[in-house]
C-alpha cells in the first residue's frame, strides 16, 4: 500500500508538469483494465467512466476476477470497453485467486469453464491470465491456444518469453496482447520476441520506460521507433486502489509520449489498439 501511494505521489506531480504543457491531450486507449473482486462496490459503473473521462482514455481492454465486473461494465457501457475473458472461475478474494493462479493452467475443468463461457457471445479474448515457462505447456493450454485461434480470440497473457513461446508454439496465427511487455522482460529480450513473433503485441503497464534523468529512456525509445505497431498503453487496475492511479497515470505516459514522434505517439497512444480490436475514434 505504501508503494502504492508513492507511485501515486509521484505521478501526481509528474501530470501537474505535463499538464502545464499539453493543452490538448492525447486521447488513449487504456489496453489493461481490470474491475476485480470489491470494485464494483467502490467505484459503480458510472465512477468508472468518470475516471475514464477525467483520464482521456476513450476505450478500454476489460477483463475481471470474477468475470462478473466484465459483464456489469460492458452491458452498462458496451461502446466503451472491449471484453476478454479470465480463465479464473473459482475466485471470490484474492486468497482464493492467489491459489487459483497457481494450478488453473493444468485444471481440466478450465478449458470446460472457456468454452462455456463464451458461449455468451461477447467475449474478444481470453486473458489477462497468468502463465511463465513450463505453465504454458500443458495440454489445457494447448487447447485453450487452439481454442482461441480457431475462433479468432487474441491471448492476454501474463507471462514470461518461454510461456510466450510455447503459446505460439500451440498456436502459430495467434494474436497474443504480451501484459507489462513481460513485467521484467529487459527491452533487448523484447526486442527479439518481436522479431520473432510479428503478432506479438507488447502491453506497457508496469513498465518504467522513463530513465533516471526523466526522459525516455534510449533503449525503449530505440524499440518504440523500431516497432511502431506494436506497443499499446495500458494501466492496469488489477487491484482497487489501483482506480486513484489511473490519471496520473496517464498524464505521466503523455510525458514521455510526447518525446517521440507525433505518429508514433498517436499509435501507441490509440491507434494500433484501435486497429487491434477493431473499434472505431470514441
């Protein structure tokens, strides 16, 4: 929680910086938000958008443990988010997830509880879901791969680059949305992933891109240039107190988009989401 509220600190002051500077925001479109466990509580559907608004975050990468905050905020506001599922089907707190995220990959009944549930018909992926190395072998996710390829669902995952490996090893037409660019993947591993796999899309939330002297740091700004479509913004509310970060948020990733150059910016910002997904300028 301290951690939290440092990050918040932080960033508060960098948006009042950037604020002074950009009269015009740059709309984004936020490729990681979850509406997990007691969110709906705190933050209604409504609060939501607000926080969205106040954000210039025009659309939005949804998926939620339970799968119930998905369907409450998309049936509340189906333009606005587009849906993913989560292979989690047991968890109700976040004891319960932490247990689950630890054998739902080898769970038979897993695939059952996908296949089930897309049946609903609203569903464009499946993920965010938590996967490293060897997790990614199993043949449940062999199957949840070809499942998702078969119907032309792109994987959120969570994962390292051998579980991205072998999920495309599974799968080879995927789409993958790579959550955190690989939380700690270092930009030179990234760089070779997607050289390797042109579906590959690398998600930045939790990634420092920003270097000790405040500018963007060389290695990412050389990946951004080099991969123009391939990067999308994301925030990640993956826990409640998460929702207070996501303007700063924001307006501390305009900091830095705003050193490349306006196209590029543009892409990462929204529009390779947007040609993702399929969805049209909110």
């Amino acid at each position: 929680m301290r951690a939290e509220l440092a990050l918040r600190c932080a960033l508060a002051l960098t948006s009042c910086l950037a604020g002074q500077v950009m009269a015009d925001p740059l709309p984004l479109f936020d490729g990681h938000i979850h509406y997990n466990l007691d969110a709906p509580e705190r933050y209604p559907p409504q609060a939501v958008v607000r926080i969205l608004d106040e954000a210039g975050i025009t659309g939005a990468l949804l998926s939620s443990t339970p799968n119930d905050g998905t369907h409450l905020l998309y049936e509340r506001y189906p333009q606005r988010f587009i849906p993913a599922l989560r292979p989690y089907r047991k968890t109700r707190d976040f004891e319960t997830w932490r247990m689950e995220r630890g054998n739902w990959y080898r769970d038979p009944a897993t695939v059952m509880f996908i296949e089930q549930e897309l049946e609903r018909g609203i569903y464009r992926g499946i993920g965010e879901f938590h996967a490293n190395g060897d997790e990614a072998a199993t043949p449940q996710m062999r199957a949840i791969a070809r499942l998702a390829e078969g119907k032309g669902l792109w994987l959120h995952a969570h994962s390292d680059a051998a579980a991205v490996e072998h999920l495309f090893a599974h799968a080879p037409s995927l789409t993958i949305i790579w959550a955190h660019a690989g939380m700690s993947t270092p930009p030179a591993e990234i760089d070779r992933m997607l050289a390797a796999y042109p579906r590959l899309v690398a998600e930045l939330s939790y990634r420092d891109v920003v270097a000790s002297s405040g500018k963007l740091d060389p290695l990412w700004r050389a990946l951004f240039l080099k991969y123009p479509d391939r990067f999308i913004y994301g925030s990640d509310t993956w826990m409640t107190p998460r929702w207070e970060a996501v303007v700063p948020l924001a307006q501390s990733a305009r900091a830095w988009l705003g050193e490349l150059p306006e196209e590029i910016a543009e892409k990462i910002a929204f529009g390779n989401a947007q040609r993702i997904f399929s969805v049209t300028e909110q």
